[in-house]
C-alpha cells in the first residue's frame, strides 16, 4: 500500500510540473533598473487618469486580441493602476501573451495617452515584432520599432483612439519628413503623431538619466555599431527608432518575421532611404543592404551617464 501511495504521489507530482506552462519573462526593460515609484495622488502624479489609462488598454485589447491569437497566443493585458512602479514589462506563459502595465508610469508628467499607448505597443513588440531576437522576444530596438512601425498606426486608424490626449502641436520636421513618406494626408497625420508620441516617451529617458541635451528630429545618433545590440539604447537613438518606425513606408498589413529582417519592414536593399532601423543599436544583415559610409566605433552605444546610478534599487525593471 505504501509502495502504491508512493507510485501514485510520484505521478501526480509529474502530472503538474508538465502541465504547468513555462513562464517567460523579459528582464531587461524600457528602462535600466532604478527605484522611482508614484502613488497616486502624490505631487508627481502628472500624467494621465485612470480612466484615461483604461481607454488605452481598451483599445490595446479591441485590436490587438485577434493579432496576437493569429500569432497562436492569447493576448492578457494586466493593469496594475495601483501599483506605483514606473514601468511595464512583457512575459510569456504558455500561450498567453502578457503585457503588465504599472500605473506609476502612467502617472510620470510626460506620459499622455498617445504614450502610454507606445509602451504597450512596445512591449507586444516583445511578443511579436520579429527580428531581431534576444532569448524568446524581439530584442528591444526591434520592440521600439515595431511599436511605430505597425501597433500605433493600427490603434491611430481605430475610432477609438481619435480622442486620446497628446503633445500639443508637432515638429515642423517631423511633419516634413511625413509628407515625403506617405501620400495619403491620414497616413501623414498618423506618422506625425507617431512620431510625436516618441518624442514625448523619449522626455522621461532623458529626465531619468539627468541628461541636459534634448532629443530632436534633426540630430540622429551619429554611432554605427559593430553588432546589434539588444539592451537599451540611449535616449536619441531610442527617439530615432520610433521616429524611423513611424517613416517606414511599407504597408501596415504586411507582418514582420523573426527570420527575414526585410519583411514588412524598410531597408536599404529595398530602395528605402528613410524608415530604416537605425545603426547606432542595429547591425543590418548583409541580405539588407549596408551603408557606405559606415564605420562601425564600437557594440554599444553610450552608456547611460553616471547620474542615472543614483536612482538604482533592488527592484528589476522589466519591459519597457
């Protein structure tokens, strides 16, 4: 009998690890590890309300559940308003598809929804936003960049969105390089505001590591790096990536792969000049064209400066 019991507790105790689904979370995030939190209601509460935040995750869900499911996942979208951690972060469990989404970033002073909506569209860029990989997900330029390059433009096309709150006006740049982009004056519009929502994510990386230089349109991240790299890249180049996300002028319909880096994207041996993953974190394939001119100075780009050492916590960030 005790010889059966143990038998059976054996197989039980199989019976659960097997049928437990693996879980796979992303580490490394929209931001490097630091401690920064706001609660609600606190005098850094800035940013967009609760209901605001819901409307974005709203929309999120509305069109990105059936994208996702033909992708052979199960989007969740896991709102944790109260939590007062400024971050997001994206893992894998079984099929399901997660994104979670802190309300303490929500809360950060340059977080509008049009924002908030590119960190979602970040982080299901870790899911599904193809090459170029780190372990399971797109590494996190290539989740930069598919967040402009297909997730905004598709929540920007929904009716839902038209009323999202956002920075007031645009650049005169951005608007000039649009227009040379696309034809249609909706297509403009949405790369403008694309690209607008980047620089508005990019004023958070900027106040985080204490830098005094703003990004802007007209000064691209001069590095070209010897190999991709797959952590963050600073604040320019990240800023460079949604704004070439949002110039891409390939069709919205025509998905990425994690296998070919030219498909659905732009890319020099396709006759693009514009619109490309930009070379101070991406190292282009040799099927993709390389720049003449390029000299490569190094893997990384820049550190991040020494200020931001102060804000680090035992807490990892995830996702963003």
């Amino acid at each position: 009998m005790i010889g059966s019991s143990i038998r059976i507790g054996a197989v039980a105790l199989i019976a659960l690890l097997t049928s437990t689904p693996q879980t796979r979370t992303l580490c490394d995030g929209f931001l490097p590890p630091n401690d920064l939190k706001i609660p609600i209601g606190t005098m850094d509460d800035k940013g967009i309300t609760k209901e605001q935040f819901d409307k974005v995750m709203d929309q999120v869900e509305r069109v990105y559940a059936p994208i996702v499911q033909a992708h052979g996942g199960e989007l969740v979208v896991e709102r944790a308003w109260e939590d007062s951690t400024v971050n997001a972060y994206a893992r894998q469990s079984g099929n399901k598809f997660i994104i979670h989404m802190y309300g303490g970033l929500a809360r950060h002073e340059s977080i509008t929804q049009d924002g908030m909506a590119l960190v979602a569209c970040h982080e299901i860029g870790h899911h599904i936003g193809g090459f170029p990989k780190k372990s399971w997900a797109s590494n996190e330029g290539q989740a930069d960049y598919y967040a402009n390059l297909k997730c905004l433009r598709r929540l920007f096309a929904d009716a839902g969105s038209q009323e999202f709150t956002r920075m007031s006006g645009s650049d005169p740049i951005a608007e000039k390089t649009c227009a040379q982009s696309f034809k249609e004056p909706a297509e403009q519009a949405a790369c403008v505001r694309g690209s607008m929502a980047g620089y508005s994510v990019s004023a958070l990386f900027r106040a985080l590591r204490n830098e005094d230089k703003d990004p802007r349109f007209d000064t691209p991240d001069p590095k070209v790096v010897a190999r991709t790299y797959d952590a963050h890249p600073g604040t320019q180049c990240r800023m460079d990536t949604y704004y070439q996300g949002s110039l891409c002028a390939k069709a919205v319909s025509e998905d990425v792969s994690f296998s070919d880096p030219n498909k659905g994207t732009c890319t020099l041996s396709q006759g693009f000049t514009s619109g490309i993953r930009p070379f101070c974190w991406y190292k282009p394939q040799a099927s993709e064209g390389a720049p003449e001119t390029a000299t490569p100075i190094g893997a990384a780009p820049v550190e991040p400066s020494a200020a931001l050492s102060t804000l680090q916590g035992p807490e990892l960030w995830r996702g963003l």
